[in-house]
C-alpha cells in the first residue's frame, strides 16, 4: 500500500507499507517529505524500515533475519537547469549504528548527458569506517539507445580486536581499498519497456580482479 499528498508548491509527502500475512509481521515501510517552498533549495527526509521475510519453504528460514531502519535528510541546492549540488546524511540503524555523509553534484538529462560525482565518508561504532568517491556519467545515443559508466574507489578502515587467551585485549588497525569500474548500455524497446547491461571489474586488497555481468529487463506498468 503506499500513499502520496500533494501540497502545491510548499512541499509533497509520500509513504509506502508491506505487511506479511503469513509472518504477521509488518516487513516494508517508508515514510517521507520533500519541502522545495524555495524553486533553488529543497529538503528531503525520510524514514525507512525493513525487514527481510521469507516462506517457510525457502532455505532461507532458517537465518535470522535482523531489522534494518534508517533515517534520511537531504539538501539541494539548484546550480543550474538539471544540475543540482546535494549533501546527505544517513543514520543507519541495524546491528550495530553508523552514520553516513556524502556530498557532491549531479546532472540530470535534460537532453543528452547525465551524471554525478560525489564523496562518502560512513562512521561505523564497531571500528569499521569506510571513506570513498564514485562517478558516473551517461549518454542518450538515440532514443532507443543510452550509454554509460562509472567508477568508485572506497577505503574500508578496520579496527579488529584481538584476545590473547588471557584478559589482554590488542586492537589493530588496516585498511583495504576496494575499486569498481563499470560500463552499462540501456535499450528502450518502448515508453515501457527497455532491458540493461552491466559488465563490471572489481578489484580489492582482499580479493583478485574479477568481472561481473547482469542484465536486467524492465517493463512499466
């Protein structure tokens, strides 16, 4: 079920809920309002919760399923026609509480070109931050046809402790970088329907380079 009020040019507020009758549990829910009084500012908060719910004949049952929440807020500042300047910040609530920044630009296609590029640093209590920067960009060829890509490097920063049999506790501390880079490619068969390719390179200090594909269709009812 989901919801959405319109008030002119002050502000809009929307929601959405899920509930499943075979758990009795509620599993989806979205609440949020988006304040654009000023055509150049605009606030956007939302609250969010999930939690994942499965059948009793899927094998995935038998995992434990934490609750996921987080709460939103969002600022921008309009820097021209489709582009804007936007910082967000996220408090993320699931096993543990992080806190999450990101700033940056985004372009929006107003005819041929999109993209943004921005920068996160994420606050982790359980020693586990993570800082990073990602960029995309893409291009409408034909009106059946867009072409883009991407990159992002992130730094995860970690603080493992460990126990040395006794009560001794000796923490340390390392980072591992992780890249992505990514080309992606968008059909439009119709105004509903269309299909996208991904082939992404993963690179990190843990693992060794490796590609990942998927393809995607899409159709708007």
């Amino acid at each position: 079920m989901d919801a959405f009020y319109d008030h002119g040019v002050i502000f809009e507020a929307y929601g959405e809920y899920q509930f499943n009758y075979l758990s009795d549990t509620m599993s989806y829910l979205l609440l949020g309002v988006n304040y654009h009084r000023n055509q150049d500012w605009q606030l956007r908060t939302e609250y969010l919760y999930s939690k994942p719910v499965f059948s009793a004949t899927s094998i995935y049952s038998v995992f434990a399923a934490a609750e996921y929440q987080e709460i939103m807020s969002q600022l921008n500042y309009r820097l021209g026609p489709g582009t804007f300047a936007f910082g967000r910040f996220t408090y993320e609530m699931y096993e543990n509480v992080a806190s999450v920044v990101e700033t940056g630009i985004e372009k929006i296609r107003t005819d041929r070109f999109s993209g943004s590029t921005s920068g996160l640093f994420r606050d982790h209590r359980e020693g586990q931050d993570l800082y990073g920067t990602r960029g995309r960009i893409a291009y409408l060829w034909s009106h059946r046809l867009q072409l883009g890509g991407g990159a992002s490097i992130d730094v995860l920063e970690r603080h493992p402790v460990v126990f040395d049999g006794e009560e001794t506790a000796i923490e340390g501390k390392y980072e591992e970088t992780a890249c992505r880079i990514w080309a992606d490619a968008t059909v439009f068969f119709s105004p509903n329907a269309s299909m996208e390719t991904r082939i992404s390179r993963i690179e990190s200090n843990r693992w060794n380079e490796y590609y990942y594909g998927n393809i995607r269709f899409n159709y708007h009812f």
